[in-house]
C-alpha cells in the first residue's frame, strides 16, 4: 500500500509541473522544476504511462529532443492532437498552436495514423526584447549626438556614427555558436578529387597545396601544416603535419561528414588552430537488427585512377559493427600539354573497423583505422632512361603507415551524474627512399592521448564540469638522415567548471 502511494504521489508531481507550464516540457525542464528529485528512468515511465492513457502527446523537436504536452481531446490508445508546434529558436520555448493541420490527399492504399507540423522562429516575447534593445541603442547615440551639439561642438558636414552590431544570440553558449561552422556530406556526388583534400576545396575559403598528384594538404585562410587542427574519431590527429610531403593522412571511406570552422571559433580547439579546423564524423552504424552493405568504384581518366570501396554494417540489438575497406590506385598525371608528369603515381589502402554498443547506463565504441600510402615524388633529379608508364612508385618515393585506435566511452550514474573517458593512440611511420630499398628518412611518431570529463547532477540551478587530458609523444629515428630529433613530449592538465542555469521568467 505504502508503494502504491509513493507511485500515485510521484505520478501527480510530474503532473502538477505540466499543469504549471504554459509551454511544452522536455524531460530534463520537467526534472528540474519537480520539488522532489526523482530519478530519470522513473520520469521516463511516468511520461510513458501518460502518453498511453491518452493524458500526453509528444512532440519531436528539430534539435533532437522530445516535448510532452497535455492533451486536449485524446483519449487512452487514441490521439487526436493534429495542431501544430512552434519553437522559438531564442528561448527554445515549444508551444501548442491553435490552428488544426488540414487533411492532405493521400494515394489509394495509403493510411495516414499521424500528422506532425513543426515550426521554428522567433516568439513575440524575444521579438519585443530585440524591438526594445534596438531602441536603447539608437536612442543612446541619439543622445550622445544631441548632448554634444548641446556642449558648442560643431558638427561635420559627414558624421559617421560607429559602427552597432546587433546580435541575438547571447543564449547561446561559445560551444554552440555555430556560427562559422561549415558542414558537407562527403558522399555527395559534386565532391569530386583526387586526395580527400581536393575534395575540400569545394567549402569556400578552403584550399588545397599539392606537391602531386596524391599528396594534398587543406589550406584555410592561406595557413595549412600544423596550424591546422585536424580531428578523427573524437581525437587530435598527430601525424608528422608540418611537413611539404605529407598529406592529409586520412581517406574518406567511412567518413559521413566533415565540419571546417573557420574564423575565432577555431581558437576553442588551442593555439595550434590558428588557421581552422577539420573535424570528420564517422558514418553511423546500421539501424537496429539491421545490416547493410555495400561495394563501389570509381574511375579518373586523367591518371587512369582505379578506387574500389567496400562498406558492411551490422547492429544487434544493443551491439553495432561498421567495416569499410578500400584501395585506390592512379599512375601518372598527365599535364596541360598532354605529357606525363613522371613518378606523381601513388597507391593506397584503407581499413576502418568500429566495435559499439549502447547501453543505458553504459555506451562505448572501439575504433581502429589504418591507412598505406606509397606516393611517388615528382622531384626526380636525374632522366630516368628507362621510364615507362606504371602504378608502382620508383625512387624517390615515400611510404607512409599509420595506425589510429581509439576508445569513446560514457558512463551514467543513478544521480544524473555523466563520466566521458576517450583514449587514443596514433603511430605514424613516414619512410622516404632515395634508392629502391634503401631509407633515408625513417621516422616513426608515436601518441598516446587522453581526456576525461565528468559532469555533475544539478543543484537548483547549478552544475559542474571537471575532467583532466594530456599526451605523451615520442619521435625517433632510424635512417640515416634526421629531419627531426628523437624527442619525447608529456603533457597533462585539469580543468573545472560551473554553469548556472538561469531559468526565471524575466526578460534577462
């Protein structure tokens, strides 16, 4: 009987708080305004519970999360809720609207069950705020005018007013400023080039350096190298960047998307950011108990380049699997004078392979890329008297292998309490042969990288955020020429955190 009533008593909390609201609630609005803490799966069921009896509708917003409201005219397994919703996109308020979705013809056979209009802009509340503090602003120079004329200062025929920029985006956050953001899908069929590189360059403001025909390197805002920042599978990319003939040091097989930032933003990822960041996604896994493959070539008539791709996917309930696979080959560019340009030929092969799986209190994915590249350099200083035509480099040529493993986990406690650990592991071995079988340069640069993160379950409106990262990096050599010194590098940090969260009703 006593759990009965600390159900029924539990039920009636979450309720009171949507009764209260005069807008749509997410999950995390509803938990913070309970005046008891109740855990986040019991808040799920309940919403649940309320959903099938008809006393709930949800609402799937645009930025990924789901709003419940009270229903007007539903009843337990019917819903009748076909209005429309509006997001403010400054307040993230969601509201009902009154207004009913009208009824669309649909195709013989077809059964509509459900109708869902969502609408995003601004709210009549944010639009008065913007109204009034473009007012405060115009008449504060105004004043500022007037006062001087009223001091005997003399105007000028042509009086420039500084310059007023007028922004509505304080409530956002420098992490979520998106502002100078780019965001490409790099299967789109337009995205066309050699070296994953050349294919950027389809982003304004991006460039591509090339010493040949596979060897690329992004150029953002003329600076390139190591003042570049460049991200795969959550970690920093470390491999032996500052030099003319080294490339990108990825393929795009198994890449979904890729976002540049450009501009101050890209200061938040550290000084050696100066120029911009790449920041590649990974593909997603397959949709639950599903499996897709896939196979895919490729032709480029200039070099006779052959690339073939392969793709399988598998997810089981709760455990995903990716698997891409590919190999890419091209012999001599040919250029504006239809001669072959001797030695640009190149060669390479890629394997990617992710191990996730999702849990409700635990998720965490294991990934492993490698990638072999054999690219010829251009830079031959003797004729060549029995050159002919073929896909094998011969000296001078470089041979690059790189190994990335890395391991993204999340850990939930029962206080709402989060704990992100990423580890990473990068070996880059870069080889440049002067003769056919002879190295010159061998260097081999090894990184080891970590980040912790833990966030704190909130206290009326105030959370923290603590965690620690660092690295430990080794370069040596074994040829007999020396670029770089052997050298070891070890770097840790802290770092803490509070966010308050200001969740009044005033304009400010």
């Amino acid at each position: 009987m006593e759990v009965k009533k600390r159900s029924t008593k539990t039920k009636q909390m979450v309720m009171n708080v949507l009764e209260q609201s005069d807008s749509a609630l997410s999950h995390e609005e509803i938990s913070e305004n309970l005046s008891e803490k109740i855990d986040r799966v019991t808040i799920y069921r309940i919403l649940q519970s309320f959903y099938d009896d008809g006393k709930l509708h949800k609402i799937a917003g645009d930025n990924g999360k789901t709003y419940f409201s009270l229903c007007r005219n539903c009843s337990e397994g019917h819903h009748h809720d076909t209005h429309p919703h509006f997001r403010c996109t400054e307040c993230n308020t969601v509201r009902c609207l009154d207004d009913e979705i009208p009824s669309y013809p649909t195709p013989v056979g077809y059964t509509v069950s459900n109708i869902s209009t969502f609408l995003t802009g601004v709210c009549p509340k944010c639009s008065n705020m913007l109204v009034l503090f473009c007012t405060i602003l115009f008449a504060f120079f105004i004043s500022d005018s007037i006062s001087a004329q009223n001091n005997g200062a003399i105007p000028d025929s042509t009086h420039i007013l500084p310059e007023i920029m007028v922004s509505t985006g304080w409530s956002h956050l420098q992490g979520e400023n998106v502002t100078n953001v780019e965001k490409i899908t790099l299967k789109q069929a337009n995205y066309q080039g050699v070296s994953l590189s050349d294919k950027l360059t389809n982003i304004a403001g991006l460039d591509n350096f090339s010493t040949g025909a596979g060897i690329g390197k992004p150029v953002i805002r003329g600076l390139s190298g190591n003042r570049i920042a460049v991200f795969s599978q959550g970690i920093r990319i470390e491999n032996q960047q500052w030099g003319d003939e080294h490339g990108l040091g990825l393929d795009d097989n198994g890449y979904e998307q890729v976002e540049v930032i450009k501009g101050p933003a890209s200061l938040l990822y550290g000084s050696d950011a100066l120029g911009g960041v790449l920041y590649f996604a990974d593909e997603r896994f397959a949709a639950k108990n599903n499996v897709e493959a896939a196979l895919n070539s490729e032709i480029h008539s200039n070099t006779l380049g052959l690339r073939n791709t392969g793709v399988f996917k598998m997810s089981k309930n709760r455990l995903h699997f990716n698997l891409f696979g590919g190999y890419t080959t091209h012999e001599d560019y040919t250029d504006g004078g239809g001669n072959f340009v001797p030695n640009s030929r190149f060669n390479t092969s890629d394997l990617k392979t992710t191990l996730g799986y999702t849990g409700e209190k635990f998720t965490t994915s294991l990934k492993y890329n490698f990638l072999n590249e054999k690219y010829g350099l251009t830079e031959a200083e003797e004729e060549i008297a029995d050159y002919s035509n073929g896909r094998n480099p011969f000296s001078p040529y470089q041979h690059l292998v790189t190994h990335l493993i890395s391991n993204n986990s999340s850990f939930y406690f029962n206080n709402d309490s989060k704990l992100q650990l990423d580890l990473g592991f990068i070996s880059n071995g870069r080889k440049e042969f002067e003769e056919l079988d002879n190295a010159a340069l061998d260097m081999n640069l090894n990184t080891l990288s970590y980040a912790a993160k833990w966030y704190s379950p909130r206290w009326n409106d105030w959370e923290m955020i603590a965690g620690s990262q660092g690295l430990y990096q080794t370069n040596a050599n074994s040829g007999e020429e020396v670029l770089i010194p052997d050298a070891a590098t070890f770097d840790i940090g802290a770092f803490a955190m509070a966010n308050f969260h200001y969740s009044g009703n005033g304009y400010w």
